[in-house]
C-alpha cells in the first residue's frame, strides 16, 4: 500500500533548465509535506517543506507547489545544475500525533551538462 | 555543530550474528526515528524514540528487532540473528520539538549492513 508515489523513476534535464519533480498521495491525512534529495552511500538531506495550509513555498532556486484537492506536489528546480543530479524523494506526515514520514520510492534526476 | 552521527557505516555479519547499530542525534534534537531502505526501494520507518520512551513501533519487525534511547549516550538499533533479508541501508533522523506536522527531520549518513 504505497500512500506516497513518485511515478517517475527517472528524469533527464538539461543545465539551466526547469526540472520538474511530482508527488502524489492517497492518504487525506497527511498535511505537511517534504522533499529530501540523496546521493549515494549518503543519508537523506532536507530541502524544502510545505504545509497543507500554503500552495506553495519557495527557497532559492527550489520551490514547492501543493494541490490539496488533487493530492499532488510538485518540486520545480530551476535554474537546474549538474550538483543537482541525484535522487529526490518525496515524504509525507500525518498530524495523529506521531511523526512518521511516509517516503514515496525517488526519483533519480540527472542534470545533462 | 555536527549533524545526526551514525555508526558503523558500514557492518557485516554472519546469519544468526547480532547486529547493534548506533545513532547520536543532532544537538538539542530529543527525537529519534529510524528508517530502513532495501534495494532500489523508498526509505520505510521503523521506530520512533524520545529519551528513554518508544513513542511508535508500528514499522518494526515483530520479532528480532528491538530499539532503545536511553537517557545517555546515542539511541540503539539492535538486530538479533540476522538473516540475509535484514541486509539494507538503515538511516536514523532526529527533530528538536517533536511538533505535530511541523517539524523537520534530518537524517544521519546511515549503516550499510550486509548479512553473509
């Protein structure tokens, strides 16, 4: 039962270009969302979050858009860089009183130079 | 200021070995979580801790698997007879507050074990 689905496993993206990465889930509780970017043999790192009562969030170069009623997130990156290329996963949190993230399977960006 | 440390980075045992795996949140960070990731999967939690209490352990194996964060010194992964299906990446996160759909978690370099 996978709650969080990142359908892209893979995305190829020219530098200096947008990249655009999506999320969806099926769980209504959820309602604090965020992105975790991951290179190999290291732990995941934060990147942006975005509540459930904002649309969006913005951070430099990464921004964050939440469609509540289509369950859907997307991160946009833009301008993309070659440090960028690495895999990107989606993660969400329910507010039941316990912190648990829910992580969708990644996406594995690759900045073309 | 150091961030989340793990260690070992990397552990290799035998089937039926004991596997301990230790985690020492960021600074100020009371809240542990411990995730795992099998091949080519999403990181899928285990357990969350704050000192001395497990708050959830509905991701943990029933059996084998325990885990502990005592009032001093780093929270314990604690792996009985392993067998070659534990072999995965375990990660551990840690959060200062605790606060309910606000909080950020941020993660450690993980252990790598591998069961032979």
């Amino acid at each position: 039962d996978q709650q969080v689905k990142q359908n892209s496993p893979s995305l190829s993206v020219q530098e200096g270009r947008i990249s655009i990465l999506n999320c969806d889930y099926t769980n209504s509780m959820f309602d604090y969302f965020l992105w975790y970017k991951k290179y190999p043999a290291e732990g995941p790192t934060f990147l942006i979050s975005i509540s459930s009562i904002k649309d969006k969030n913005e951070d430099g170069r990464f921004t964050v858009f939440l469609n509540k009623s289509a369950k859907h997130l997307s991160l946009h990156i833009v301008p993309s860089q070659p440090g960028d290329s690495a895999v990107y996963f989606c993660a969400a949190m329910a507010n039941f009183g316990n912190e648990k993230l829910t992580f969708g399977t990644g996406t594995r960006l690759t900045i073309i130079p | 200021n150091a961030g989340v440390m793990q260690n070992p980075r990397h552990l290799v045992r035998r089937r039926g070995q004991e596997a301990r795996l230790r985690c020492s949140p960021m600074k100020g960070h009371s809240h542990v979580y411990w995730y795992r990731q099998l091949p080519e999967e999403g990181l899928k939690f285990m357990v969350y801790l704050q000192k001395e209490n497990i708050i959830d352990e509905s991701g943990m194996p029933k059996e084998r698997f325990s885990a502990e964060f005592p009032k001093e010194g780093p929270s314990i992964l604690r792996i009985q007879q392993v067998v070659r299906g534990d072999s995965a990446a375990y990660f551990c996160a840690s959060s200062p507050y605790g606060r309910q759909g606000t909080d950020t978690q941020y993660f450690g370099p993980g252990t790598r074990l591998t069961v032979l």
